[in-house]
C-alpha cells in the first residue's frame, strides 16, 4: 500500500505522482472522522429537543445552488477545506430524515450496521452484473435474499432454494424498478398481439391496479410501453382497498371487447393511507385468467417479520412476483428493495441479453445467475451486505422487536386522535401509519395546520388526498408515518403535543 510518495524516477513516475491520490494513512484518519461526524449527527438528532435542528431543511429554492462555486477547482483541494463545507454548505438543505420527529411520507430508516456494510460496498468496489464479476456479490444476494423470505414466511417457491429451484430474490433499487421489471416479465409472458400500439384500435394489453396504487404502477406502464391509457385504476371499498368484485368485472369488459389483462398489482400497504387489497381473492383471479400478479409491499413488507401481520399476505402463494423495500422499515439504508419471482425464467426471459463482451465460462455453461438479467441497468453494488449486517446485528427477534414498538407507537398515537373530539381519523390504520383530518374543518384548515405544525421545525408531516366517508368525497388528509430507527413514544407524545397545541 503507499502512504509515502518515493522521489520520481522517470516520467511515467512523474506523471503519476502528480495524481494527488488521498494515501492510506490520511484515509484511516478521515474516515474515522467521518464516522465520528455522523454518529455526532445522530447523537444530536437524539439529543435534547433545543440542539435538535429543525426537521425540514429551512432554506429557499435555489439557495444551495448559489452556495455553491460556480466553477470546479483546477487544483486539488486540502481535505479541511471539503469537509469545512459540509456544515457550511450542505447541512442548512439537508431535511433529517433521521430525526425521531421525522413522520412524513413513509420511513427511510437506516442503522449503524446497514453504514457500515454500505461502506464496506462502496470500499470493495466490485460490479456484480455477472456472477464472473465478483461470485461473492451475487452468492451473498441468493443466500440473503432467502433468509429474508424465511424472515417474513415467504413461500419456499420465491426462493433460490425452493423445492423446484426456478424462483429466487434480487435485489433492485427501488419498488418502482421492481414493478417495471414485473410487467415486463409479464408482458413477455402474455398472449402476443401483434403490434401492441394503444393507438391502432386492436387488441391491447391492460394491467390492473387499485385507485390508491402507487403512481410506480402507472409508470412502469409508460415506460414498458404498454402505456398508461392501458392502466386500468380499480376503485377502492370502503377501507381503500382494491374492490376486488370490480375488478373481475373490468377484466370480464376488457376481454369481451377483445384485449388481453395481462397484470395485476395489488398493494400491501397503499401510499396515502396502508391499505391492504385482498390477495387471495386477486390471486384466485388471475391465475383463472392467466394473468400475472404482482404484490406491492413496498412499505408494509418489514411487517412480516411478525407472524401476526401475515394474514396481509393470505394468498401470496398464488402471486408471480412479490416486492417490499428494507429500506423503508428496515433499516436498510436506500437502496434496497427485494423483488422475489417463483419463475426467474421469465424475467430472464425478458431482460437477458448477451453481447460477447460479457460472455464467460461459467455463465455458458448455465452454472451460475446473473443479476444482470433480472434487473434493467447492467452495472450493481454489492448491496446484499448492508441487508446481511442488519439481518445478523438484529437477529429475527430483533426485528419483529423494531416492528412491534412502532405498531404500539401508532395505536397510541391513534387513540390519541381519536380521543380528541376535533379530529377525524381516516382510512383503517393497520401498521405505523396514522391518517387524520379535521372533523368540521375545510381542507383549507386541515392544510394550514399542517403547515403550522412542520412551520415549529420540531416535527415534518405529508398529506394525501382520499375518499372519506359514506360519500367518498375527496379530502385532504394528514398523514403521521411512524417508523424511524430512532422513535420513542417520548417523540410521539411531542409530535401530538404539537399536533394537538397547534390546531
Ligand atoms: C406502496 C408503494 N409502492 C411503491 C413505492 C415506491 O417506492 P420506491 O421509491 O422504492 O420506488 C412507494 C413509495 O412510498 C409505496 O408506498
């Protein structure tokens, strides 16, 4: 290893010590500072409420941008000078995701072992798009991707190990990669149609998701083709879930004026407000039609660690592909989202294609999976590590340990709503989400409140729109999303109090 740089010798020499290449030893020394500035970071996320920084990052549109220098340095910079502008420059735009008062969107948690196995990724710094590229990248994802099926009672049919060995996990990036990959595979798999163009008037593929999927379902359309006119938004019983009666009947309608359903995706867990469609019943239906099923767990997936959680999932044996994100609930620092298929031949079927630069033995001879196949950009990280630190440092019980005081955390939060006579909660809570608004106020007021309350920088709340009521009219709803790493019911007591303080 160098950490000296020797006198040059002759000019290839030359040129290359005017690389000015971070040395080891200077490597050891910031590393460990940057370890101790992040652990500083979540310490004083943690810390008493008045050295907690506000939890929306407090700066105007564009503001970081002229912070910035215009131009890049021709010279090299001292490593003080970059690191001086962390705090200076980048801090003031950064929203605390981490903070125990973040409660927006859905959690994008992260631990200490999920950054140290990022770490240990990026300083590896293999590609994994061939088994070839780095066996251990890929051996590690098969035998990671199984244990978290074992984790949340997967069927053995979705791993690499099940009983007949044609299913098994990989890792994607994200929910929305996963869903793409989905309907292509099942576009592959679908009765041809010729030329599949929404604007020749012929037969057409359409899929199939609820009113409250997530929009990744409708892009995953536009961008595979089949185009979003193509998508089919099933409206939603009277808990948000997909009314699975209504769907039959639009796949009964499409058929007879001659298309082809082709995919489904139900939601375990939808965006505004985590409802859960009926699985089985949507299974039941398309393996009659012989459609594919997707289920999108992207959220409530970590749940399944609890035994008592998997009713959500009754009937997933019966599903194609299965998706939930561990870095959402998990721990998993972003990226990580798994995607189980009891047929990988079919998304192989779909995405493999093999120019001869990336031919190799052991891939010739069938010996080995390439990620490569089952994902649309070639390129990987080795990403299975993070998963298997988490899985490992926290142990099964560990996990459902995580789940369960976040669940406990959002029934008590609910009651706390509930309790109180000028709100309304909305939406049937299952998990760590919590959806309210103002029993008697406009949209208008439900909005301005949760202005107010994000405008304290002690906590940061979303909102959706929803049918609520026997009227399903669409309202403006806020959403409490409980589920960092570093919660406390202590935090959730402040954020009512917030809440409640503010209306
Ligand atoms: C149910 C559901 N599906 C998909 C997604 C998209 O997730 P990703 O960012 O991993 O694409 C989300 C994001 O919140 C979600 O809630």
């Amino acid at each position: 290893m160098t950490t000296a740089q020797e006198p040059s010798q002759g000019s290839s020499e030359a040129s290359h010590r005017a690389v000015p290449h971070m040395s080891t030893d200077e490597f050891r020394r910031r590393g460990k500072e940057m370890v101790d500035w992040i652990a500083d970071y979540i310490d004083r996320l943690n810390g008493p409420g008045t050295e907690r920084p506000p939890v929306m990052a407090q700066v105007e549109p564009g503001q970081v941008y002229r912070s910035l220098p215009v131009h890049p340095p021709s010279e090299g910079e001292p490593w003080e000078a970059i690191a001086a502008d962390i705090d200076r420059l980048v801090m003031p735009g950064v929203t605390h995701w981490q903070s125990p008062g973040f409660f927006g969107y859905f959690p994008a948690n992260t631990c200490f072992p999920a950054l140290l196995g990022d770490m240990l990724s990026s300083g590896l710094g293999v590609q994994g798009f061939l088994w070839h590229t780095c066996p251990s990248l890929t051996e590690v994802e098969m035998r990671v991707t199984d244990w978290l099926a074992q984790l949340i009672g997967l069927p053995a049919s979705f791993t690499i190990e099940g009983s007949d060995k044609r299913g098994g996990g990989v890792i994607q990036s994200t929910a929305s990669d996963a869903a793409l990959v989905a309907m292509l595979a099942a576009r592959e798999r679908a009765p041809s149609i010729g030329a599949p163009t929404p604007t020749t008037g012929g037969p057409r593929l359409i899929a199939y998701t609820s009113t409250q999927a997530h929009s990744s379902i409708v892009k995953a359309a536009m961008i595979s083709g089949v185009g979003r006119d193509n998508v089919r938004l099933i409206d939603t019983d009277e808990d948000l879930a997909m009314d699975a009666s209504q769907l039959a009947r639009q796949v009964r309608a499409d058929r007879d004026a001659g298309h082809v359903p082709f995919f489904v995706s139900s939601t375990v867990g939808t965006t505004s407000t985590g409802a859960i469609d009926p699985v089985r019943t949507i299974g039941e239906l398309t393996q009659r039609e012989g459609m594919w099923h997707h289920i999108d767990a992207a959220y409530a997936g970590s749940a399944l660690v609890c035994e008592e959680f998997r009713w959500m999932v009754d009937g997933w044996e019966l599903a194609d592909t299965f998706n939930f994100n561990p870095h959402k609930w998990m721990m998993t620092n972003f990226d990580c989202s798994v995607l189980w298929t009891r047929d990988r031949e079919s998304i192989t079927g779909a995405l493999s294609i093999t120019p001869e630069y990336l031919r190799n033995r052991a891939s010739d001879e069938g010996l080995v999976i390439d990620y490569r196949d089952w994902q649309a950009p070639l390129g990987r990280r080795f990403r299975a590590l993070k998963l298997w630190f988490v899985i490992r440092h926290y142990g099964a019980d560990g996990l459902k340990a995580f789940i369960r005081e976040h669940v406990r955390l959002a029934a008590l939060f609910a009651e706390l709503v509930g309790d109180d006579h000028r709100f309304e909660l909305v939406g049937k809570r299952e998990l760590g989400l919590v959806c309210f608004r103002l029993r008697d106020g406009s949209d208008e007021e439900t909005k301005a409140l949760m202005q107010r309350c994000n405008d304290t920088g002690r906590i940061l709340l979303t909102h959706t729109v929803v049918p609520v009521g026997p009227a399903r009219e669409e309202r403006f709803v806020i959403r409490v999303s409980i589920g960092s790493t570093y919660v406390t019911e202590q935090a959730v007591r402040d954020a009512w109090d917030v809440i409640s303080g503010t209306v």
